[in-house]
C-alpha cells in the first residue's frame, strides 16, 4: 500500500484494511487509523510523522500464540520499533 504524502506501507489483516480506508482521507489518517488499533494519540501521531519521513510502516496480523515469535521476527530482520496492539472487535 502507497499512500500519497505518505509513503510505502505493508500491513496485513485488520490494519491493512483501516489503513486502506485512510487512503486519501485528510492529513492524519495514517495516525488516526493506528490510534484506533489501540496506539495512544502521541504513539500513533509520532509513526505518522515516521512514515512521513521515510520510514516503513510493516503491519502483521497474529494470534495470540504468535505475538513473541512475530516480534521475534521483525526484529531480528532489521525492525527499529515494534509495536504490539490487540485490534478492538
């Protein structure tokens, strides 16, 4: 997922979908769709501003059996902040 103004993003599941939905929407989209996996407004402003600066925003949809390994995973691939959120229903 491209977003104009923002950048290259990889998500999967729940967050792929809401960040899909803020394609195009006014400035704040990508912070106000984090904010709503269940980042507090000052975490879910700072990624945005991340991105907007170049970095890249990997979403990953797990389990709850799977949340170590998959942070496990990001990190040792290079991640320089993982995040960890449980998507409301």
């Amino acid at each position: 997922l491209v977003m104009p103004g923002i950048g290259p993003i990889v998500a999967d599941g729940p967050l792929a979908a809401g960040l899909a939905e803020a394609v195009g929407h006014v400035a704040g989209g990508v912070a106000r769709t984090l904010e709503r996996a269940g980042l507090d407004r000052i975490e879910a402003d700072s990624w945005e501003s991340k991105i907007k600066s170049g970095a890249v925003l990997v979403g990953a949809h797990a389990g709850t059996g799977q949340v170590a390994e998959t942070r496990h995973i990001l990190t040792t691939a290079g991640a320089g902040q993982v995040a960890t959120v449980d998507w409301p229903d």
